[in-house]
C-alpha cells in the first residue's frame, strides 16, 4: 500500500513567545516493509536553526528554534510511504519464551546484544509485580514467545477499554492496571512491562495507521490521530509489532515512524517555550490511501 501522511501540529499563544526549540519525530523510518518515498516539513515562523539528526534508535529527529516574538507555532510534516506486508512466522514455531529470555541473557549474537537492552524498565515502563503476574497468565510453561504475546494482546483488548479521558502521558502502568481504562500509548506500556517483567525484550513504537469509515460513511479528512503499538523480540527471527489496541498483528495498514523504550523516546512533538502565557495545542493528522487495496 502507498499512504500520505500529513500531521500539521500548532501552538497559539495568548503573548508573543521570545524563542521555541523544539525536537519532532515526525520523519517515517524506512524498515523491511516500508519505503520512506518522500517527506517535507514545514515550520511557520521560519526558524533560525533547523538540523535533522539521527537518535541512538536509528530515528531520524529535526530539531529547530525560533528565536523571535511569534504568537502562533505550526509544523506540518508530509510523508509518502509504501508499506508491504511483513513476514511473519508461525506463533508457534517460534522457541519457548523459557529460551528467549535465556538468549536473551547470554547475548551470545550481536541480535540479541542489541535486544536485551530492551529487556530492562524504563522512564516511563516501570516493571512492576502486578504487571510481571499479568502478563505471566499468558505466558505458561513451554509457550512459544509469539503465541504467548499474541494472548497477551488479545487479553488486554478484551479486559481494557478505550478511554480518552481516562488518562494523560503520565499515566503510570499501575494506574493504567487498577482503571482498566486507558489508550494506545497505555495499553502499548502496559504490554511492554509485563514483556519486561518476564525477561522478554519489548520496545515502544509510534506511528499511524490506515482507518476506515463505516460502510456509507465518508472517510473524515484530519480526523485521525497518531497510534502506538509494541515489538516483541523472537530469537531466531527479529521484532514482530503487536497492536494490543486493535488486536491485530501489525500489518500493511500501519505506518512506524519511531521506535525507543517508551513513549517519552519517541514523542512526535517535544521542547521548550519562552513566553507565550497560556497556549492552545491543536493536531490534525491525515492518513490517505494512494493506492486501492488488491
């Protein structure tokens, strides 16, 4: 499939504001089924220092700053991506989760030196006891490490439900257990600890994905959002992305954009105001098809 991507994100200010500097991860990250086609960025007022750089993650991020008075901040982003369906193993063909975790401990390829950093809590994915017993429900003896995340995503799908008011990104991970409530950015951290707690590896990955009105509903334009999801590392294959929001294996109907330990890796705007007294946020994304699907 081949998608545009625009997220347009602004900031009014009720004073002028002296000087912003910002970082986005906004940029589509090419993976082995996706192809970054283009992407354009554009930041109103013109700021004096843009540079994009690449993080620890392999993440492309555009830093800038406008250093005079302005009273509104926007930045749109524009992607075009093509995406193919990734390969996925059978789940259970996939090595005991006992095994994973004991790769995952010896290191003994250079794969699993980079996943195990994975495996340990961050910022923002505390590893807690009642998140580690949680998960371990799906996780009995001898169960291959896919069909035990495919169980455990399943689960948080059904036992959970989608609340936008039900938390902020400061939600912890015991909040998020305790309500039941939470979204994509809950659900994906809530995941990811339990993974953690168990010894397997996890990241965070941020993104979008294709949304489809109802039959005889015109599809809104601006009227989807970022979303989140997780990776679970399989020894002998590689990361496979879980979306416990939707439960689904991710498929061509997703867009990565960046991958870290938590959210707070990968926020798609972060920074810094002078100024400005109070401020109003706005975000719009699009995410079109270019393409009909075969």
């Amino acid at each position: 499939m081949k998608y545009r991507i625009i997220h347009n994100t602004s900031y009014k200010y009720s004073a002028p504001a002296s000087l912003s500097q910002n970082e986005l991860l906004l940029h589509p990250r090419p993976t082995p089924s996706q192809e970054v086609i283009d992407f354009q960025l554009s930041i109103v007022p013109m700021p004096q220092y843009l540079h994009c750089r690449t993080d620890y993650f392999g993440n492309t991020v555009h830093v800038f700053m406008v250093q005079h008075p302005h009273n509104e901040l926007i930045m749109s982003a524009t992607s075009i991506v093509r995406t193919s369906p990734p390969v996925i193993p059978g789940a259970n063909t996939t090595v005991p989760y006992e095994t994973a975790v004991q790769r995952l401990v010896e290191r003994k390829q250079s794969i699993e030196l980079e996943a195990s950093q994975f495996v340990f809590a961050s910022p923002l994915v505390t590893i807690t006891a009642a998140a580690t017993t949680y998960a371990r429900l799906s996780f009995p003896p001898g169960m291959p490490v896919l069909n035990g995340a495919i169980d455990l995503v399943r689960r948080i799908f059904t036992e959970f439900t989608y609340d936008k008011t039900a938390s902020t990104v400061d939600t912890t991970v015991e909040q998020v257990l305790i309500n039941k409530k939470g979204v994509c950015q809950d659900f994906a951290h809530l995941a990811i600890s339990g993974l953690r707690g168990l010894g397997l590896a996890a990241r965070y990955v941020s993104g979008y994905m294709e949304t489809i009105p109802p039959p005889g509903k015109p599809k809104l334009v601006g009227a989807d959002a970022s979303h989140a999801w997780f990776s679970v590392f399989v020894p002998d294959f590689g990361w496979i992305d879980l979306d416990p929001t939707n439960n689904l294996i991710v498929n061509d109907s997703y867009i990565t954009v960046a991958w870290g330990r938590d959210y707070g890796d990968v926020a798609p705007v972060k920074g810094v105001v002078m100024g400005g007294g109070a401020h109003m946020l706005s975000v719009m994304v699009d995410v079109a098809a270019q393409e009909s699907r075969q």
